[in-house]
C-alpha cells in the first residue's frame, strides 16, 4: 500500500464531511496487529458516550462507512479498540516516540510543536482541514482511524495534541470515547484550553493517552488520562523563567505514575525534558526527531497561536520542510 499523503479540504454538513473522506481513502480495516474488535453492544454504547459530547462525529462515521459500503456498525467495532496491547507476532511496541510542547516565548507569543511517530507501516497520514456546518473550523493531521485527530488548531488558537502512554489495563473495560475521537471533539466544540480539558476531565477514556493543551491566551495544560483515573498537568518555568509544557508518552502527575506499573520510560522522560529545556522538534541527541522503527517521525507540527500561523512537515523535521496552512476559518 503506498503512503496517503492527501490533503482534504472540506466544508459542510459532518455526513457530507465522512463520505467525502471515506470516497477517496483506502478501505478502513483493523490492522491485523490490533487485537480483535469488541462486541457490538460495547460499540453502540461508546456511540451513546460520542452522541452526548458531540453528536455529529456520528454522522460522519456514518458518512464514512456508507462511502466504503462497510456496516456502519462494523466501523464503530473498529474504531472503540479497547486494548491497546498488540497481537503475538506484532513487532515489539517502544516506549512512543510522539513528543510535544508549548511555550510562551520572549516575545510573548505562545508557540506549540508536534512530532508524530510510529512505524513507517502505518500509511495514512493525512492532513485534514474542515469547516463543519456544526462546530469550529479546524486542520490538523489524522492516522488510519476515521473522523479522529492526533493533532490540530482551531480557528480560536486552541492546540492539542496526543500521545499514547503504556500501562496497566482495568480489569473491567467500560465504554468511553476513543482516543482519536478526543482531539477532534475539543478542536471542535472549544475555544479555549479551559474548555478543553473540562471536557477531557469529565468524559470516560477509553485508551491510556496524554493530551497537550494550549491557546492563544497563554494557557497550557497537560491532562493524563487512563480508564481508571484522570489528572491535569499545568506549565512549569523553563530555562528563561517563561511558561512551558511538553508531554511524551509517559504519566508524569504523581498519582498517573503507578498506573505505569515500572514499566521502561527513560527515552520518554528524556524527551520531555529536552523540550521543557527549550529543544526543537528536529533534535536527535534526545530522541525527539526520530528516524527507525516504532520512533519514526511521521509528521510534525509547528504553531504560533499568537500569530495565527500553522505549518506541517510530512516526515522527520530535520529533513522535511515545514509548510505553512492557511488558518482554520480563512479561505484556503
């Protein structure tokens, strides 16, 4: 299968949105190193979870489905994975290799950056920018997974981005919003970081994730979210006294840590370290550009949400050039 690179610039009604992007991606089909999809009946209830937060994220799931003539309920098993554990014969999963910051600079502008990696196997790595009839305009990048985003601005200059933490699972698994879903729904229904990490602390978590928060305003947050508990990380000062956050794929909030159960995160606390240091996203000696393996850089993101200026790179940023996007809400 070949890299799809595709930019998708949409505008309209959230079913309209999914089947435009369903016509023109390949088939939407668990990877055969996932585990296997939950029951129907634990998938419509995460359906009932989506519908209370944002319920036209269902019609575009629908849009989508009906676009690749899939079961529509065969894409909601698809999507509400509820184990992030791989199958036997899977390559062994890093530590993660996703890092992000965001920062108030000498200036005062407020900047946010993301590198995106995984395996090269993954293959759609696509730059999505919407103006939905309902919610704010937004663009940002998205994964194999429909409807979601791993990262984005919105027209108001909130930034979020994801990262996923390896730890303990609950012995009971209840329905929740998967982790894709969760950055669309804030770049979507928010203005604000405040308003994004009420939503992002009061709905169920279905995966183990991190969620970088940051606006216009200045205001930056991390929340650590698991299945079982959720808290809220705020900036601290970096090497210049000003405002900084970074998050990788590590709990760092002393009551996340032992859902970690000691596993390994030396390289993700490294990496985090570095950009609350000040380091760029195209820096080797922390790991934080990547270049093998599960630490492949996929994609980066850089924002100034002071400037309103947003800019993406289609792979490791010390080698692909950052383009700048439009705005979200200005005419492409």
């Amino acid at each position: 299968m070949d890299l799809d690179t595709q930019a998708f610039d949409l505008a309209g009604g959230h079913y309209a949105l999914g089947f435009a992007q369903g016509a023109r991606t390949a088939r939407f089909e668990t990877p055969p190193w996932w585990p296997a999809p939950p029951d129907l009946a634990f998938a419509q209830a995460c359906a009932a979870v989506i519908a209370e937060a944002h319920a036209p994220l269902l019609d575009e799931l629908r849009g989508y489905a009906d676009a690749q003539q899939l079961p529509y309920g065969d894409l909601l098993r698809g999507i509400c994975r509820r184990s992030l554990k791989l199958r036997a014969r899977a390559p062994s999963y890093p530590e993660g290799g996703c890092s992000s910051y965001a920062r108030v600079d000498a200036a005062g502008q407020v900047r946010a950056g993301h590198n995106y990696d995984f395996y090269p196997i993954q293959r759609v790595r696509q730059r999505v920018r919407l103006a939905p009839e309902i919610g704010r305009p937004s663009v940002g990048m998205r994964g194999s997974v429909p409807a979601g985003r791993y990262d984005g601005v919105n027209d108001q200059g909130l930034f979020v981005s994801l990262h996923v933490v390896l730890s303990d699972e609950p012995a009971a698994i209840r329905p929740g919003v998967p982790f894709h879903l969760l950055p669309r729904l804030a770049l979507e229904t928010c203005a604000t970081t405040r308003q994004a990490v009420d939503w992002l602390t009061r709905l169920p978590h279905l995966n183990p994730f991190n969620y970088l928060l940051a606006d216009a305003s200045g205001d930056l947050a991390v929340v650590e979210a698991h299945p079982e508990r959720v808290r809220v990380r705020g900036p601290q000062a970096g090497p210049d006294g000003r405002p900084v956050i970074a998050a990788a794929n590590h709990f760092a909030h002393p009551d996340m840590r032992p859902l970690q159960a000691g596993r390994q995160s030396a390289a993700s606390q490294a990496r985090q370290r570095a950009l609350e240091a000040g380091a760029p996203l195209s820096d080797h000696a922390a790991g934080l550009c990547g270049h093998a393996g599960g630490h492949t850089t996929l994609w980066s993101v850089t924002a100034d949400l002071t400037a309103r200026t947003v800019a993406f790179a289609a792979g490791a940023p010390c080698q692909a050039p950052y383009r700048p996007e439009p705005w979200p809400g200005l005419a492409p």
